[in-house]
C-alpha cells in the first residue's frame, strides 16, 4: 500500500514523498522533470522483490517547498531527514537521469545509510579536462545553467527531440507513467528543471570519488540526451563503481534494466 508524506524539514520546508512496502528501503530519485510520484514500473519491480519504495519530489518538485540555489549534495541533507521521519536506518539509492547526481550524493555523503547506489543515464559532474556535451542532442539549457539561475531561468525549454524510436515505444509502452509524470511535473512550472539544470553544471557539492559504497552505472549506448561517456567518466573516477553498458539502449529504454539492477541492489545488501 502507498502512503503519502509531508514530511517538515529541519529548515521548515516540505518534502513530498511517497512510500511503499516494509522490506529493505530503496529511495528512487526521480529524474528531470519529474514530480516524485512512484512510478509504476518501478513499484512493480520492488514489490516483486519483496523490498519498500520510497520516493519525494526535491525541491519545487511535486508540491516539496522551492529552494532556489540548492546544490546537488543538497540532496543528501533532505533524504537523511527524510529517513530519519520514515524510521528507515539504511537504504539503498537509485537515481535516473537528472536523479543520478542525486543518488550519488546520497552515497557519497549518507555512507554509513547506503547499501549500495544505481545511477541510469546519470550525469556525469561539469569539471575540465572532460567534454560534457559530446554527443548530446542540445546542451543549450544546461550550459545557461552554468552562467547562474538568471542565466537559465532566461533560457526557454527546447523543443529538440533527443529520443530515438525505442525511447518513445517505451513511452508508448510500459514507462507510460513516466511520460504522464513529466507533463504534470511541467504544468507545475519550470522552477524545478531550472534549479536541476543549474546545480547539474555547477559544482556539486561532493566528490565522487569519495564514494565507498556498491555503485552500479547503466547507460544506453544510443543515448543523445546524457551519453554514455558521462557513465564511463564517473567509472573511471569512483573506485567501487561498474558500469553496465546496454548498446542498443537510449536514454528512456535504458530503463529496462531496473529490474535487474534491483537484482543488483538486494545482492549488494549488507
């Protein structure tokens, strides 16, 4: 059964987050835009494997409170507030595009909480020496983000098709949801895709490489939204880290693989 939570940060914020089953805890950080609803492909997948969903919207996501400026680490603070309310000493992370930096923050900075950490089609950080936007279909948004929040708030969202055709038979298909998701996460504004955009090309707050925990990366090889090498980056950079690459995979398709990485995660548990 899915229970609704509004949970009161610390700072007096809210944070929407949704929640499901009583076995070991997976957070889902949802990717951009996205409200946080659990997503049913998703729940399907953890109730299968005997093992509790939890998910929330960040910030001006979802109803959680807006919080202009956050950065990506920011993430961690919420969701160990957001454990601390739900009872849940440790969990593990899976974040998919937009949500990946996010999980990983959890992991980086929540150690001695995370069992192990996914991230599909994640982002890899906006640092020198790698070239972020190779490949993508459009970095015109998240480049602006690098120029500050009036910088992009400035630019308006793209219309560039970046999906290929498995990306919209998934859509069509069994990420549905995830599709309805988006829509109602836009009616919402563009506060919260303007704020992931910025803190994406910014400085995150964390290295990655202090990571310590299980780190699973999944990249569809087509993807022209995040490409594959930003996964092979954050491989070569985080020592506990493996990469699954699915060639024939985009950045929607690439979702298939949550099952199997569930997989992954109850065998990494500790």
């Amino acid at each position: 059964m899915t229970i609704e939570h509004e949970i009161v940060l610390r700072d007096g914020a809210i944070l929407r987050a949704h929640d499901d089953g009583d076995g070991p805890a997976v957070v889902w950080h949802h990717g951009s835009p996205q409200t946080g609803a659990l997503l049913e492909p998703v729940l399907e997948a953890t109730r299968a494997r005997g093992l509790r969903l939890v998910s929330y919207g960040r910030p001006s996501y979802g109803g959680s409170t807006p919080r202009s400026g956050r950065d990506v680490a920011s993430a961690a603070t919420d969701v160990g507030q957001l454990l601390d309310a739900l009872g849940i000493e440790r969990a593990a992370h899976m974040g998919a595009s937009g949500g990946g930096p996010h999980a990983l923050a959890c992991a980086a900075l929540l150690p001695d909480r995370t069992t192990a950490v996914v991230s599909i089609a994640g982002l890899a950080p906006f640092v020198g020496g790698f070239d972020w936007a190779a490949g993508m279909a459009s970095d015109r948004t998240l480049r602006a983000g690098a120029q500050g929040r009036g910088a992009r708030a400035a630019v308006p969202e793209e219309d560039v098709d970046a999906f290929l055709p498995v990306d919209w038979a998934a859509l069509e298909g069994p990420w549905a949801a995830l599709g309805r998701d988006a829509g109602r996460a836009m009616q919402d504004g563009p506060d919260g895709i303007v704020d992931d955009d910025v803190a994406f090309a910014s400085s995150w707050g964390f290295d990655p490489a202090t990571i310590g925990v299980p780190t699973l990366l999944v990249h569809g090889g087509l993807d022209r939204v995040v490409p594959a090498s930003h996964s092979q980056w954050l491989l070569a950079h985080l020592p506990t880290a493996e990469l699954w690459l699915r060639p024939r995979e985009s950045h929607v398709s690439v979702l298939s693989a949550v099952p199997v990485a569930l997989d992954w995660i109850v065998a990494h548990q500790a």
